[in-house]
C-alpha cells in the first residue's frame, strides 16, 4: 500500500511496525523519495484489514491524505522490517 500527505519525519514507520506486532502481521514498511510511505502486509484478513484502517490515520503527528490498497498474492514472510 502506500499512504500519503505528512507521514514522514513523525515517526509513521515505528508506529506501523508496533501496530503490525500487535497485529501479528508480516511484512515490511519504508519511506520513499516522493515523501510518502509504502508498507505490504501479509497475515490473517481480519489483521491485515485492522492494520490498513490504522494506516488511514497514522500515529499522532501524521496526517495522511491518501491510501492506495493494491491486493498481491501472499509471499510467506516472516516478521516485520522497517526499511
């Protein structure tokens, strides 16, 4: 996915990663050079739904104007990075 507006420099990628933990989420999150942030989760549905809703706001600080949601076939990872 990729979420846009003020989410970089308040901490989005930290915050996600915690978000994702509780969760029990896979996956990674990072920043890209156009200033928004990209992030691919994989796990359970209902988890994965959870996390994506959390992204249409972010942690406090952020203020996301836009989420893109594109669905992939699952890749079997293991964890959560920050990249």
């Amino acid at each position: 996915m990729l979420i846009s507006g003020r989410v970089q420099g308040v901490f989005f990628r930290d915050a996600c990663r915690r978000a994702a933990s509780t969760e029990r989420v896979t996956g990674w999150v990072t920043n890209r050079r156009d200033g928004q942030v990209e992030a691919c989760f994989e796990g359970d549905a209902e988890a994965v739904a959870r996390l994506v809703a959390w992204c249409r706001q972010g942690p406090p600080g952020a203020h996301v104007t836009g989420v893109e949601v594109v669905d992939e076939a699952p890749r079997g990872g293991r964890g959560f990075v920050v990249r």
